[in-house]
C-alpha cells in the first residue's frame, strides 16, 4: 500500500514507518513546509493525499517534554488540532474515488479523564481535565475525512529508547525509582511492538473504525508498575514522589501525571488481536533489554 504519514519523526513514528516499509509498503513522510503542507494556515496540497491508499497522522508537540504553561498548552493543542482539521479536510474534499481508504488519526487515552477504579471502554464518555478536552476537539477535528477513521488512543508505550519509559529507566537505573503520589492510580500501557502490530493490524481491518484502546488487557497500578520496572532494570524503588512536587517539577502536567485510568482493550479484544506482551513483567523485561 501507499502509506502518507504525519509525524514520522518522532519516537513512534520513526518505528512504524520503518515498520511500514519492512512489511512491503510505501511509505511518504510529510513535513511541514514542504510539499505545500502548512497547517498552521491549513494548506496542503490535494494531490500528495490523492495519491496514498493510507493516511497516519501522528503530529502533536510531546505532552511530557516541556513543564506546561499557558503557552505551551496552546501548543499542544494547535499542533494536533491544526494538522488534524488541515488533513481531513483536504481528504474530504478529494473526489470519492481518489480519497484515502482510511485516516488512522492519532489520539491518546487522555480522552478519559480520571476513571479511579472504574473500567472504561471505547464506549465511555470523555472526561472534563485539559487533556481529555484536547483529545475530544483532537478527534472531532479528524471525523469530517469523508473516509473510514480510526481514533488511535494510545496509552503509555513501553520501549527503553523513547518516550516516558526512557527518562523512568536511567533515572530507577541511578536508583531514584518511585511510585508517583500514592501509587494507587491504574496506568493504561502497552509494548511498542504491539503498538506496530495494533496498527498494521487496523490498516488491514476495513471493518473496524471510530476509536480504538491502544493498551495491553491487564492495566496496572502505578505501585505494580514501579515494582516492576524496578525488577526488570535490577534496582530498588521504595521511594514515593509527593504529589506537591510533581506540581512543581511538572506544573499542571504533574496532575495529570496522578490520574488514574483503568482502559480496557474492548474494540482490538473482540476483533481477536492478539498481543505479544499480554503482561506488564515481560513487557518490561523486552522494553528495557
């Protein structure tokens, strides 16, 4: 297939268009400023999207990598929201029969808002925090495609050499591992091969559309996670880092770092995906080598 992807240069981008074209694909990365592709004014040009079967869009400024402030939240929000509006209707406005079989938009499981004990399924309602508020106007920007779209909402992905688990390895490795406030708070997870095979998995399912949990089946508390990751990277964790100094560290980002989200896998469980890393200890063993 030919497969047009935003955001193919971030962590997991750069490991699904290597993925992509492992697997036979052809894969078009598209930046900004080039191509006729600006979102910030909403351009892009119709005929690099009419040419590909698949469209992924993964761009977003990195939630995690800067303290928020009111100016970066605004980033994070038209980052995702411009590209995402930009792309789907330019694909809207292709002919039928040119348009792209299918937009896989990235999304996150922020949309839940804080869920405490309570499972929650591609079927629950948004919740009312910042993030769960992007994700909402996030989704809602890319539904107007025209074509199938699948809603990525993605959890914490697990490998050593990107995102969150990257910072947690080196810092549990110089023994500074903690449980995050009291530890009793559900953290949706999943390993990053099968986040690929989730993915390649969706591009091929032309039944399935509308959003879909991108985490293992047995989420865990973050005390379970801690004691985990501290087994797998053979180093002690009996710290716990109050929640007063996550505010600090994080800003408002450090509330949202305390949310508890039991997500459940309903959509990927009943079309009978199977997942390599069902476990949180052999994830982690994998994740961090």
């Amino acid at each position: 297939m030919r497969i047009l992807m935003t955001g193919a240069s971030g962590f997991l981008g750069t490991r699904l268009a290597a993925r992509l074209t492992e697997s036979g694909h052809e894969v078009t990365r598209l930046k900004r400023g080039t191509g006729g592709w600006n979102p910030a004014k909403g351009e892009l040009d119709p005929s690099l999207v009419a040419g590909a079967d698949i469209v992924i869009n993964l761009a977003g400024a990195g939630i995690g990598d800067r303290r928020w402030n009111a100016a970066y939240k605004d980033l994070l929000r038209s980052s995702r929201l411009d590209t995402a509006g930009t792309m789907a209707r330019t694909i809207a406005g292709l002919p039928e029969n040119d348009r792209p079989r299918a937009l896989l938009q990235a999304s996150a499981v922020g949309w839940y808002g804080d869920t405490g004990d309570r499972e929650v399924t591609e079927e629950s309602p948004a919740g009312d925090t910042f993030l769960a508020d992007l994700c909402r106007d996030w989704e809602a920007a890319a539904s107007g495609a025209g074509t199938r779209v699948v809603l990525l909402r993605t959890g914490l992905p697990l490998d050593r050499r990107g995102g969150l688990l990257q910072r947690l390895v080196l810092l549990f490795k110089l023994g500074g591992g903690a449980r995050l406030g009291n530890g009793r708070q559900w953290m949706p997870w999943i390993s990053l091969a099968d986040w690929l095979n989730a993915v390649e998995f969706l591009i091929e399912r032309e039944d399935l559309a509308g959003p879909v949990n991108l985490v293992a089946p047995q989420p865990v508390t973050n005390a379970i996670f801690t004691k985990a990751l501290a087994r797998a990277v053979h180093r002690p964790a009996l710290l716990a880092v109050p929640g007063f100094v996550l505010d600090i560290v994080l800003g408002e980002f450090g509330g949202e770092a305390r949310r508890s989200q039991r997500v459940i896998p309903a959509v990927l469980r009943e079309a009978g995906f199977r997942w390599e890393h069902p476990d949180v200890d052999g994830a982690l063993a994998v994740a961090v080598g």
